[in-house]
C-alpha cells in the first residue's frame, strides 16, 4: 500500500484558521491514543513566548479515532493509510508549512517554555542542525514508582547518551525542513529504530546532531512488565527489519548475550535505591528472554510487531 495523506472537511477547516506564517510545525503520530491527546495539547497551549506553530495529528491506522473533547485552532488532523509511526511522520511533514519540523509522541507533555526553547536555539545554531530535546520519564506516582517504572526512568529515552552514540528518539527532535526534505526523511518500511537510522544518515551527511537539555518533555514510564514487552518486541523487530544481511545477523547474535551492559548501567544509575536497582536487574533479565524468543519468532518467519 502506498504512503499517502488524506484530508477531511474537518481537516480542511481546522487548517484554515492557523496562520499562513508558520516557524514550527509539531508532527505526532497516533495510534489508538486519541485519548491522551488533550494532555499533549493542553500543554502545547500553555507554551510560553512560542514562535508561530502549528500541530499536525497524523492518524496511523487506529482501531477507533475519537473525536477531541474542544477545538484547538492550531490542529490540523490527518490521515496517513501506510502502517507504522514513521511513515506517519513522513506524511505529516510533506504537508507541514513550518520552517522547523518538531517531532513527538501522542503521550508526551511538553515543559511550558519547550516550543520556546527549541527555535531559540535553532536561531542561535551556525547551520542547520538536529535539535534533541530532553525527555524525562515520569511514574504515576513520583513518590512511589512501580518496579517496571523504576526499571523504565533508569534504562529508557536517555537521550543525551543517545545524541553521544549519534542518534535521537522522536519523542523530542527537531528538524529544519529542508533538512528533513534533502534527507528525503525517515526510513518508512521499519516499525522501530526509523530515528536511530535517520539521525544517523543526517550525522554522515555533516548534518550537526545536538542535545538540547532544556527543551523538556515528559513521558509516562512504563508501568507494567507486558508494557515493556511490547517495546522489546517492537524494537527487535525494527532492528531485525535493517536492509543490511549483516547488521541484522548482528542484532540477532546480539540478543543471545547476557545483558551485561544494561545491568551496569543500572547499577550504577544515581537517585534510586538498592532495592529498586535489584528489582530493574530482574526485570532485565525476564526483557532478555523475551528478547531472545522474539528474534527466533522473527527468525522462522514471523512478522514485526507493529506497536
């Protein structure tokens, strides 16, 4: 099936009250998330001294899109028919009239100055460049945070390590657009790691990769241990998806290694207790064996997970 964007009268007419002159455009994939989407935009309305923008609510295919509970004039809603987030940011970005092109998820919620933040210090870069923001996990309850959320806030989104390793996830990255465009943006065909390529093609064209650790948005730790699955079958099968014979021989071999690297990092992650690092280390190793059934699932002909 092949990638398109489809406009309703809805669309249509949201479009037409948002500014010819936009500065950023704010694409986010959905995928059975329409709920959680007033959080995100109640938060983008709260932004502080924002240049002018727009938010662009690319549909990917969910089971039921429910309608948002009060307008906002900044929303442009759209439909993108190919399976999978990053040909929803695609679709969204051939159509996006701002000059940056924002990327984040249907469950995050931006700081009140994140907007602000990112085109500051786009104005203040030398040339064009990826603006990573920072991403911050957050339990449901800060005071007490579940063992699969203390697992997730010590292992997931560090996205300063991940702009030192020379790549950025997209709940919180910045694009010019014509970047983007002579990227020929994102690589549509996997399910996950669609940044980690992208980000990584921008870095050998001399395009500057740079973490911003004040343009700030959080998003909800995980907080069970199928949740966490998930993401783990998710990513296995992104990696497993690479056009090269030999990296995906690489992520395969991979997944049968004892995660010696993760429980270092755990162990040595500061602000939580001894209790909760042991925990995080069992949960780990309960996410390898389900890394390893998946890669043999993949392995003898199985499909990627799609979320």
């Amino acid at each position: 099936m092949s990638e398109s964007t489809v406009f309703s009268r809805e669309d249509r007419a949201a479009s037409a009250v948002v500014a010819e002159h936009v500065e950023l455009s704010v694409i986010v994939p959905v995928y059975n998330q329409w709920h959680l989407l007033p959080f995100l935009l109640d938060a983008i309305t709260e932004q502080r001294n924002a240049p002018v923008f727009e938010v662009l609510l690319v549909d990917n295919g969910s089971d039921v899109r429910e309608p948002l509970p009060r307008q906002y004039p900044f929303v442009r809603q759209l439909h993108c028919e190919t399976r999978g987030s990053y040909a929803a940011r695609n679709a969204g970005a051939r159509v996006a009239r701002g000059q940056v092109l924002v990327f984040t998820d249907a469950d995050c919620r931006p700081e009140r100055d994140w907007l602000a933040t990112i085109w500051r210090e786009m104005a203040a870069g030398t040339k064009a460049q990826l603006l990573a923001g920072d991403i911050r996990l957050v339990p449901r309850n800060l005071l007490a945070p579940n063992i699969f959320e203390s697992y997730d806030m010590m292992t997931g989104m560090q996205q300063a390590r991940y702009v030192r390793a020379g790549y950025a996830a997209t709940a919180n990255l910045a694009v010019p657009r014509e970047v983007f465009r002579r990227l020929q943006g994102f690589d549509r065909r996997p399910f996950s790691g669609g940044d980690v390529e992208f980000c990584r093609r921008a870095v050998r064209q001399r395009v500057p990769l740079v973490y911003c650790a004040k343009a700030v948005v959080e998003h909800p730790a995980r907080a069970s241990l199928s949740a966490l699955m998930t993401k783990v079958r998710r990513v296995k099968g992104g990696q497993l998806a690479q056009p090269s014979k030999r990296e995906r021989l690489i992520w395969a071999a991979r997944a049968f290694a004892p995660p010696a690297r993760a429980w270092w990092r755990i162990m040595r992650r500061p602000g939580f207790s001894a209790g909760q690092k042991l925990g995080a280390a069992l949960v780990q190793a309960r996410l390898w064996l389900t890394e390893m059934a998946e890669v043999l699932r993949l392995l003898t002909g199985g499909t990627p997970e799609h979320r």
